[in-house]
C-alpha cells in the first residue's frame, strides 16, 4: 500500500455535522492512496463547557433536525431523549 495522502480528520463528537459525515468518514480506509488520522476535538471543553438547558436542547435539536433533513442520517431516540 502506497499511502501518498494524509487526511486528517478534527471531529466533535457532540457536533451534528460530524455525526452526519460519519458515513462519508467509514469510507476513507477503503482508500488505499489515504491514510487517516482522526483527532477528536470538542466545541464544549475547558471554560466553554456548558449545561444543557431546555432552551439549548431544543437549539440542538432543531438544528440536528435540519441536519438529518439535508444528509439523511438519523439521529436515534437514546440520543435525542437521553443524552439531551
């Protein structure tokens, strides 16, 4: 394997939109010309750490829906009920 290509991928596992790409994501490896390194990041970490309000919940959640519109990724009950 001839890796000529280093793609490295900065997520939030919280964030919307890298859920969305996860698909996308899955199939880089499958790409013998790329290697991948992922590096988790975070929009909520340090002092910008927060606590899920009704108010935030329901920002998320409209946006996640607006998400899961355009990509056609689901987001599951466990997540919408229990994390949020």
């Amino acid at each position: 394997m001839n890796q000529s290509l280093v793609l490295h991928y900065i997520y939030d596992p919280m964030c919307g939109w890298c859920y969305a790409a996860s698909p996308l994501v899955a199939q880089l490896p499958k790409i013998p010309e790329i290697s991948v390194q992922l590096h988790a990041g975070g929009m909520w970490t340090g002092d910008q750490i927060r606590h899920i309000t009704p108010q935030l919940r329901e920002f998320i959640l409209r946006n996640d829906e607006r998400i899961a519109d355009i990509s056609g990724i689901e987001f599951g009950a466990g997540y919408r009920n229990d994390l949020l």
